[in-house]
C-alpha cells in the first residue's frame, strides 16, 4: 500500500512558519503585509475558496481584503478595481478568483495585476521569469505540488516526470518547476497516443487533467510518487463526494506515495498563497525574505 501524502499536515506546518515570518515582519520591520481577493459572481465553490484564502490569511496575522462584486459586473469595473489596488501600497498581494463570468476576459484581467502583487503567478511577466529561471511569483498549486513530492522523495534529481495536462494554472509550470529540479519531464495530455504507456515511465506522476478518477493503478510503474491535483465533485450512491484525477483506489495499490482527495494537493494552493504575499511584500519593501 502506498504512503499517503498528508497535504493538509504539511501546509499546516508551512501556515506556522509563515506566521512566524509575519511576526517577524511587524517586530522588526513594522509593517504587515496585505493581500486583496477579487470575487466577481455567485460560484459556490469560489466563495468558499475566497473564504478560506481570507481567514487563513487573518490567522497568519496578515491584513486581508475581500472585494465581492456581482455576476454582471463589467469587465471595465474589475479592470478599474484592480489598478485601485495597483495603486495601493498597503496591498502587496492581489488575486482575482477563477474562473470569471464568461463575459470578462481573463487573460485582460490577470495581466493588467502589477507583477510584482501577481501572487498568482498568472501575469505574462512572472510565467516569463518561470520558464527562464529567474526569481518569480510562482504559481500556488504547482508550487505546493512540488514541495510534496520533495518532502516524500527528498532530490528529484534525474526523476521521469511525466504531468498529465497542459493548463496554463498547473500544468505548464508544474512542468517548468519539474524541469528546474532536473526532471525528465514528459507533458502529456488528451492528444498523447498511449497515455498508460507514457504514465507507465514515469517515477513521478502528476495528474493534472480535471478528469474525475482518469489514471487507474495499472497505469503506473510499481513504487511511483502520485501527486493528484484533480479536485471532481462527482455524484456516487446517490452522494456527492470530491475525487481528484486518479481512481485512488486501484493507484494506491501500485503507487509507492499518494496524494489523497481531499486532502493533498487543494491545502498547499492556499498556503502557498499566503507565501507568495510575504514574498511580495519583501520584495515591495526591498527587505530580505524571512525563513519559512
Ligand atoms: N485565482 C485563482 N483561482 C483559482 C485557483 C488559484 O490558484 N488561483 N485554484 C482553484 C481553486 N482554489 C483556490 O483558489 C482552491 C482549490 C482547492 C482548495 C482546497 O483546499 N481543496 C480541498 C477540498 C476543498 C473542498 O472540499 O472543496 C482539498 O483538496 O483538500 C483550495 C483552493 C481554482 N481557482
């Protein structure tokens, strides 16, 4: 049976030094740093998400803004809301939840966040300064992601990486992040021809796709690392439940460690927020990081 990746311990221990950072920050450097969340619509399980980033966000001592704006708000009024917040220098941190109605343009939107607040790691410069190896926002799930399968397997150096899916939010900078810690990294997604056969190579699988229980146990090589970012609420026996992009239970048969959904990958996205916006106001204040 595979060891399971306990995402929530581990974030939970990452959220502790974060507020001890903050602490730190007050104390010596006498400033707290902000994060603003712009919620556009009534989608449920954003609310929650936006939730959950604003209490956890207080909890680590940090200043946090909510901004709830209804489903028909133009997309010139998100625009306005976000160079207000630009412009803000108690905001380190901006992050405008997806996905947005379909009458606003996401890309115009993520793009106009300054860089340096892109906590995201969504914005054309930061996936720029990624995919050349220079200090950057980084992408939260990727991130988190990474830092699992670092604490499970130590180096990851010379691994078969093989991300099952190509999205712009997980899939293309899990990859690059992969890549910087000399992986073999194979993308792969709904075009690739024998996926069991290229998932079979690998020795780090990270399922990325948003297909509910896709990769089954057989897909895998004895002993791989599994990190399953998939979040699927499916209906079962009449119940809702949430699965992720692996049927865990034929995988953790086969898999040597496991990320399991709920409670893998989905609490390093949120805790890995809150890093970003001490980074960002580290770097907004020309101070050196503290340890976290
Ligand atoms: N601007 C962004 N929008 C979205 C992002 C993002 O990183 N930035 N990611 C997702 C949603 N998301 C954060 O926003 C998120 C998803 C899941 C979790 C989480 O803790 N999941 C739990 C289960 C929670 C549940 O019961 O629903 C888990 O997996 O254990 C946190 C944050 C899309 N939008």
């Amino acid at each position: 049976m595979a060891k399971v990746i306990d995402g929530k311990a581990f974030a939970e221990g990452l959220r502790g030094r974060i507020a001890k950072a903050v602490d730190s920050l007050k104390s010596q450097h006498g400033f707290t740093p902000g994060l603003a969340v712009v919620l556009v619509g009534e989608d449920p399980a954003s609310k929650v998400y936006v939730a959950n980033k604003a209490k956890q966000t207080v909890e680590v001592g940090m200043n946090s803004w909510e901004h709830k704006l209804p489903a028909e708000t133009s997309e010139k009024d998100v625009l306005a809301l976000v160079e207000k917040l630009n412009n803000d220098p108690a905001v380190h941190g901006i992050l405008v939840q997806l996905p947005l109605p379909k009458h606003i343009d996401s890309m115009k939107v993520l793009t106009a966040i300054s860089p340096a607040k892109d906590v995201d790691g969504f914005h054309v410069v930061n996936v720029g300064k990624l995919s050349t190896g220079q200090d950057s926002l980084v992408p939260c799930t990727p991130v988190g992601s990474v830092m699992l399968a670092k604490d499970v397997l130590g180096s990851l150096d010379g691994l078969e990486a093989v991300v099952i899916g190509r999205s712009n939010i997980v899939g293309k900078p899990v990859a690059q992040l992969l890549l910087a810690e000399n992986c073999t990294v194979t993308i792969a997604h709904s075009k690739t021809k024998d996926l069991p056969g290229v998932v079979r190579r690998a020795d780090l699988v990270i399922a990325a796709v948003g297909r509910p229980e896709m990769v089954k146990g057989d897909w895998l090589k004895p002993g791989a690392t599994v990190i399953d970012v998939g979040i699927n609420r499916i209906e079962r026996d009449g119940k809702g439940k949430l699965v992720g992009d692996c049927d865990y239970a034929s995988c953790e048969k086969v898999a040597g460690a496991i990320t399991p959904v709920p409670g893998g990958v989905g609490p390093m996205t949120i805790a890995c927020l809150l890093y970003n916006t001490v980074k960002a106001a580290c770097a907004a204040r020309g101070i050196e990081q503290p340890a976290m």
